[in-house]
C-alpha cells in the first residue's frame, strides 16, 4: 500500500478516472489536490484529505502551498502520483513540491488492466 496524491481539477471526464483510481486500488492514504469546488462537488469512495489550492496563484506560490500541506501528511518515501486532471501547471507545482520534500514518485494511473504503473 502506498498513499496516492492526484490533481482534481478541470478536465472533462476525469473526476470519473479518479473515482475509480481511488476505489480499485488498496491506498495507504488518499490526498487529493483540488479547489473549492472539487472539495464541495466530489465524493470520493474512501477516506481521503483534501488540499485545497488557487491555481490562479503563481507557480512557485502554488508549489509552496502544496508543498506546506503535504509535508506533514505523508511518512513514506515515496507517493503515487495522478496528475490526469487539471493543468499543466497544477501538475508541475505538484510534482515539484513532492520532489522538493525529498519524495519519490511513481506515476500511477487506470487503464483497461486496472491501476497501473505508468
């Protein structure tokens, strides 16, 4: 078991990718990177903990804010990483903060086999 970390954000039909990235697989912890809204709007399947960003900060302002809420969320060396939803911003923010607190990552998404390794 592993915690998976994942962008939720815009892209259109890829709350559902996520919902089911997080209900067939076997997660450690759950953490979800959204806004406002995709805290309010989504349910996902399993406990999981919300962070809660505003994309339209800069980037190195998202990267640390990101990085603030992770930091004390996550014991293990390394995380899985779902980054299908949001912008490519978003997804460097996230990736650097996780790489900035010293953490591996394993791309990890939902194919037509299940969860898998990208």
């Amino acid at each position: 078991m592993t915690t998976l970390v994942a962008c939720l954000s815009s892209g259109k039909g890829t709350w559902g990718h996520i919902g089911r990235l997080i209900a067939d697989y076997d997660w450690k912890k759950i953490i979800l990177i959204t806004n406002d809204f995709g805290k309010e709007n989504f349910t996902p399947e399993k406990p999981a903990e919300f962070i809660i960003v505003d994309s339209r900060q800069g980037l190195k302002e998202l990267r640390n804010t990101i990085g603030q809420e992770l930091k004390d969320k996550i014991s293990d060396t390394e995380v899985a990483v779902n980054i299908i939803s949001g912008t490519g911003k978003e997804h460097m923010a996230i990736i650097s903060a996780l790489l900035k607190l010293g953490l591996g990552i394993r791309l990890l998404a939902l194919t037509k086999d299940g969860v898998e390794e990208i």
